[in-house]
C-alpha cells in the first residue's frame, strides 16, 4: 500500500499553500435558494448528492431525469425524487442515520455547477411525489434537502476536463463494459452475453 512522505497536517497549511481567500469566494455563499439557483436548479437534469452514514462512511450518488425534476419548494427546501435504480438505497440508509447531505447540480454546456448543502429527510408526501410523475408513474420515495448553504463553483474544473468538448475526449476504447464490472467484482456465473442484455433492457425499459 502506498504511503505519503509529505502529508499536510493543519488548515494554516492548506491556507498558507492556497493563499488568500479572495472576498468574492467568502460571500458569494448564501444561506437559501435565490433566483439564480432555482433557475440553474430547475434547468439542471443532474444532480450528485453525498451523504455518509454514522460512522462517516461516505457515498455519493448521480440522480438523473428532465430537467426540473429536482423540485424547489421554497427558499429552503428541494425534493428530489427516487427513481428506479440498483435498489440499494444508499443515500437513504445514510441520511436515516446522519442527516447531513452536499449537492452538485450540473447543467448541459455550462461550465459552472451550483452546490448546496444541508439536512435531509426521507418523504413519502403524496403531494410531493405526485408532482414528480414522469409517464404516470410516480417515485415511492423523495429525499428532501433542508438548504443551509448554497453556492456557484467556478467552472475552471469542467473546462479543465473538456465535458463538454466531445471533438477533445478520449476513445473509450479498453475501458470495461458494466456488464463485465458486474460478472468480474461480483463473481457471478452468468455470461457476459446474458448480463449485457440485462443492462441494456433495463437502460430501455426501467427507467421509471
């Protein structure tokens, strides 16, 4: 296992190295959905949340539907909408023991995102999931965020990576197919032809 030589030990080390905040990255936080926000919020069709149960084991996990499916409440509250997935529940086993919760919300060809972080809930209002309906169909559940801080991040990091420049990415050759992450770190017996067609019926057909 690899071990660090230089290890940082101390926050006046990190702000020695980084420098000066500039005032703008101090203020810029707020404490609500402004009008900004919920703009970005609503045009977003994706969103990571981290969370971490009481241990401080983390997880972080990709919601993806039309844009508008993350629901702004009020100035303090989002609803975000569980659809069909891996039926691991991560997120939510999580948040029943500790509550705190980070956001990310990236929208299409910009290169900025919009963070929040707060407390969650887990829900199951009618009221609420019924606004989520997407094809008739309704989420079971919803994870609702009680916003304590929200912020632009600067879009230095998607420009560095090109996300948005497909004439500059990389071939995706070599990389493992799902199916074979799943057969190989699962050590299941299925054919790698079977589990394939797995993915992909559930890509067409599970959505919702």
């Amino acid at each position: 296992m690899f071990e660090p030589k230089n290890i940082v030990t101390s926050a006046a080390e990190v702000k020695e190295i980084l420098g000066a905040d500039f005032p703008s990255q101090v203020s810029k936080v707020i404490d609500h959905i402004d009008d900004h926000c919920r703009t970005w919020i609503e045009r977003s069709p994706f969103v990571v949340i981290s969370s971490a149960n009481a241990s401080g084991a983390m997880d972080v996990s990709p919601k993806g539907d039309p844009p508008g499916f993350v629901k702004v409440l009020d100035e303090k509250t989002l609803a975000i909408p569980d659809r069909l997935g891996n039926h691991r529940g991560d997120t939510f086993m999580n948040v029943l023991e500790n509550p705190r919760v980070g956001l990310m919300f990236v929208v299409p060809n910009r290169t900025e995102v919009v963070r929040v972080s707060g407390s969650a809930q887990v829900i199951m209002d009618p009221d609420v999931l019924g606004a989520m309906a997407v094809n008739g169909k309704l989420p079971d559940l919803a994870l609702l965020v009680r916003v304590e801080e929200a912020m632009f991040h600067c879009g230095k990091s998607m420009v560095r990576s090109r996300m948005w420049k497909p004439d500059r990415w990389d071939s995706i050759e070599g990389l493992p197919s799902y199916a074979q992450a799943l057969k190989d770190h699962g050590d299941m017996p299925d054919r790698i032809e079977d589990l394939q067609e797995m993915v992909e019926r559930n890509e067409a057909q599970r959505l919702y």
